[in-house]
C-alpha cells in the first residue's frame, strides 16, 4: 500500500455544524513529527494538502495562540508547549493506562517482546502506553509515537473492532482519496484482516510494516461500544516466529485484553 502523507485528512463531513478552519488547523498541527519537527509553510502546507495562504494564516495564529514556534533564522515552525499540555491532559484522562502498564509489562517480559496499546488517529495509531521486554531487542517505540493504520497488527485490530456498519464507513471514505493502487492494497489488507479475525481472534502484521517486525493484535472495546483501542505484542521474527504467534502469543494476548477489560469494567 502506498504511504500518505502524515497529514491526509478524511473530508470534512457535510455539515454545518463543522468548522473547516478549526479543522485545518488542527492538520497543521498533525504535519508535525519525530522526523519532521521542523517546517515551513510550504512544507507544511504540501504535507497538509492546504493552500499556502490559507497555512501562513494559520501558522500565524497557531503561533499567537502558543500552539507553535517560530524560527526568524530558518523560517520554520515548530510544535511548542501548549501541544504538550493538550496531550498530556489527554494522557491523564486515560484510567486505563495505570491498570494496563503492569499486566502489559508481565505480558512483555514473558514474551520477550514489545507490547502496546495504541488508539487510532487518522491514517495512523498512536502509542498511549510502551512495555519493552526484551533487553536485548527493544523498539525505538515510545508514548505519541505514530505507525500506519492499514500496514499494521494495530491498525488491522482497531478496525475489527469497530461495527460493521463504521468499518464500512471508513473504507468507503478512504476509496475517495485514495489511488486505485492504495485502495486496491488497503481494502485486501483489511479484508484479510477481517477473516483473520473471525478465524483467530486477533491480527497479524508478518513484516508487512517492518521486514524486521512481525506482531499481533486485538482490539479493546468499551462496554458502551463508544471507544476502541488497541493492544500489540511485537518483536523480531526469530522470537516471534509465525507458529509462536498463532499457538501461543495471540491466545496470551486475547486473555490480556480480557483481563484488562476485567480490571476496568470495561469502562475506560
């Protein structure tokens, strides 16, 4: 499947109650990442999809508003503090988080291997909480880091566990923006993903995102079916070899989540 940019955005929904300026705002704020921290208004408004004086206007008040900075030096913008104090009251929100750390780390340290839970923003997950469990192997993985939605273990579980009617929803949204060659590779992914599932349980990624990574997935639903979440097993294929996750690990991984669910009600 071929990869988009970081900041593709679903279309605004046909609404009058949506605000397309906050919502281009807010895919300013996404065109920023780990490999590009820095950028200028060109380079944000092509990795955004926005018109440069749309983005130079929006830059500007973003900066007023202490959700950027500027650079007079280099021209470009960068994320400042007031992004670190959304995500870290969205953090906080999380009751989850706290219950899930110490059973993900058990998990981890018996399967040698990373374990995640991740949400879903957009054409990515973003890690809520990173166990690492393997001191020889670990992944450069850590909190608000993002991977694609439809390569992943993750992203293959989140979308299991959503209705069929959203499921649906989502793939039809995403045919409108897509090329032929990306919808073709991202409906097969999913497809798959979906039987996989109904056979299994959970889903797989076997070097699919990373030659060098093969996971496990299943997705953590509230009991109200209004929030959905992702719990992954990862790890370098010669300790999680296809017959460890198929008879082992994805079992073990279901009881997790089952016992997470237990620990919250359900409610997180």
């Amino acid at each position: 499947m071929a990869r988009k940019s970081p900041a593709e955005k679903p279309r605004a929904p046909k609404d009058r109650q949506f605000v397309t300026a906050l919502a281009r705002g807010l895919d300013i704020l996404r065109a920023f990442t780990p490999r590009h921290p820095l950028l200028g208004n060109s380079e944000i408004a092509q990795r955004a999809h926005l018109p440069k004086p749309t983005v130079t206007r929006l830059t500007y008040t973003l900066t007023q508003l202490g959700y950027l900075n500027y650079s007079p030096e280099s021209g470009k913008y960068s994320l400042s503090v007031g992004v670190l104090a959304l995500g870290y009251s969205y953090l906080a929100s999380q009751d989850i988080r706290p219950i899930a750390r110490p059973l993900m780390l058990e998990f981890a340290e018996y399967a040698r291997a990373t374990v995640c839970l991740a949400a879903r923003d957009n054409p990515y997950m973003v890690f809520l909480e990173v166990c690492q469990g393997n001191p020889t192997f670990q992944m450069r993985l850590e909190v608000g880091a993002r991977v694609p939605y439809g390569m992943t273990a993750l992203g293959r579980a989140y979308h299991c566990g959503l209705p069929e009617d959203s499921r649906a929803a989502m793939l039809v949204e995403h045919r409108k923006t897509a090329t032929k060659e990306a919808w073709d590779g991202f409906r097969a992914s999913f497809e798959k993903a979906v039987r996989e599932y109904q056979k299994h349980g959970f889903c797989v990624s076997l070097g699919e995102w990373n030659k060098d990574v093969y996971s496990v997935a299943v997705p953590l639903v509230s009991r109200d079916q209004s929030k959905v979440l992702a719990l992954t097993c990862a790890g370098p294929p010669f300790e999680m070899t296809r017959q460890r996750i198929f008879e082992e690990l994805g079992p073990r991984l279901i009881q997790l989540r089952d016992r997470l669910f237990a620990a919250t009600g359900g409610s997180f």
